[in-house]
C-alpha cells in the first residue's frame, strides 16, 4: 500500500494561480520594457511610444473616464498593454532577450507584486464604485 504525499503549497504558489496568465505576461512585458528602456541600444521611437503609454496610463483623458466603475479601467486595460507591446516590436532582440531574462528573475523574487498590485486595483474601484453611489444616493435625497 503506498501512500502518496501532496507537496506543500506555498502562499506565493496559491497567489500565482490565482491571477490569469494573460495579467502575468503583460506585467512581464513591461517589466522588460521598463528594463529595456534604460539600455542604450534602445531606439528613440521604443522609448516614445513607452512614454506614450505611461503618459496615457496615468492621464485624466481617456476614451472612458476612470470614474466609470468596472468600464473606465477598460481603455486603459486595452490600450496601454497594445501599446507596450507595439514598443516591445520596436526592440533590438538582443536586448529584449536581456531585459525578459532580468524581468524573469525580478519576478521570481518578488511573486507577491502582481497580487498586490491587482488586488489594490480592485479596492480603488470598488472604493470610487461606494463614493459614487453614496454620492448619488446623497444627491437623491
């Protein structure tokens, strides 16, 4: 009769599951990117279009407001990784190889980021979501 052993979860383990894929391959991609653009091999117009998209991400102007709950975060969710990744194209490959492989070993240290980070995206919105109603449930009456 042999008995077989469950491995131990570790909490970082549960935590990666918990996010999509797709979340922890664009964090990858502009954690490359980000590390790319301090490389001197990187062309102008890469550094632009990350500029661009940074300088999009935290702008008040955006095709949907961000006070929209859920609905204004979904321009910023599409536009802004298409755009990271249109900057990534623009990468020589021998510093994209470099800059994913730094990403990698910054992300395997820090597992916790990406959880962190999303799970404070959730609070902002469902906090500005409470403002939002309170603030009209206020109006209202």
């Amino acid at each position: 009769m042999t008995r077989s052993v469950r491995p131990q979860q570790t909490r970082a383990g549960v935590l990666a599951r918990l996010v999509p894929s797709r979340l922890r391959s664009v964090w990858r991609d502009a954690l490359s990117l980000l590390l790319a653009l301090g490389d001197r091999r990187t062309p102008a117009s890469a550094r632009l279009i990350a500029a661009l998209a940074l300088l999009y991400a935290v702008s008040p102007i955006d095709l949907l407001p961000d006070s929209l709950p859920f609905i204004g975060y979904g321009d910023d969710l599409l536009i802004v990784p298409a755009l990271l990744a249109f900057a990534a194209r623009r990468l020589p490959g021998e510093v994209l190889a470099l800059s994913r492989f730094r990403a990698d070993q910054f992300a395997a240290r820090r597992r916790w980021l990406v959880p962190v980070i999303l799970g404070g995206v959730v609070l902002l919105s469902l906090g500005l979501a409470y403002l939002l109603v309170r603030g009209i449930g206020s109006a209202l009456s």
